[in-house]
C-alpha cells in the first residue's frame, strides 16, 4: 500500500494539544472522504518533554511576595515533543487510489503546527523498510516471514 509522511522542516518543540488537534483533523477528514477503515494513521512524534513555568506576579506590592530568581524551578505548563529537521509527525497507510485525499488531510492538518511541514510519499510499502518495487517479489519468493513486525 501507499504511505505518506509528514515531515517537520524545522528544530521545534510541538506542543501534546498541537499534535492531538492535527492527528483529530486528519483522522476526521480521512474518515469522511476515505473511509473509517480504510487508512491507518500513526503520530510518529510523542510528547515526553515537560515545560515548565516560574510565575510572576506583576501587581502593586508584588515585590513583598516574589522571591525573583529564587527557587526559580517552576510548575509543569505542559508537555512537547522535541522535534528534529527531516524527523516525520505523521505517517498515513492506505490504498493507492486515496493518495490524493491523504494529501490533502495532510495539508489540513499542517495548520494545527508551528513552523514549517513538508508532505513527502514514500517509495516504501505502507509502514515496512521494504522498497515497492521489491516488496511483492520478497512475498511471492517467501522471503518475507510474516511476524508481526513492520
């Protein structure tokens, strides 16, 4: 099958709401125009990395309160994916016919994320390291041992 890629072009942070709201995006538009099971949608990116805040109050007499840059350590905001250039977000399996509608849930969904994306088609099959050309020739010979691992 057809595989396509979303690939950050940028060394960014993306944030666990910025990929839950662009995979929900490209799953609704994939349901509605694909079909519910006819595609399999994989975020390749995931949120480990916890930012944190050092609150400041900026009212009259604050200055009685704060502590500055003491224990300046601060509360969890929230968690990101550290994401590199060239490191895919998203990944898209489906048939060959649907390539043009996997696109665009694609580029819908690069509006949800910072910085830059690009959408690249893989030479591979779906989501092995299996060229295409050589992945039905592999299978027919009984090279290939289905077990279970892309």
């Amino acid at each position: 099958p057809l595989c396509i890629h979303m690939i950050s072009d940028e060394y960014e942070q993306l944030s666990s709401e910025a990929l839950g709201a662009g995979r929900i995006c490209a799953n609704k538009y994939l349901v509605k125009n694909v079909g519910k099971d006819a595609f399999h949608l994989r975020v390749r990116v995931h949120p480990f990395h916890v930012n944190r805040i050092n609150k400041m109050l900026s009212c009259a007499g604050a200055d009685r309160l704060q502590t500055g840059m003491r224990g300046a350590f601060g509360k969890a905001q929230g968690t990101v994916a550290r994401v590199h250039i060239g490191q895919p977000i998203m990944s898209v399996r489906a048939r060959e016919q649907s390539e043009a509608s996997v696109i665009e849930a694609l580029r819908r969904s690069k509006f949800k994320f910072p910085g830059r994306q690009k959408i690249v088609v893989s030479k591979k099959w779906g989501f092995t390291k299996w060229p295409r050309t050589e992945f039905e020739q592999l299978r027919a010979d009984g090279t290939l041992v289905p077990d279970g691992v892309g």
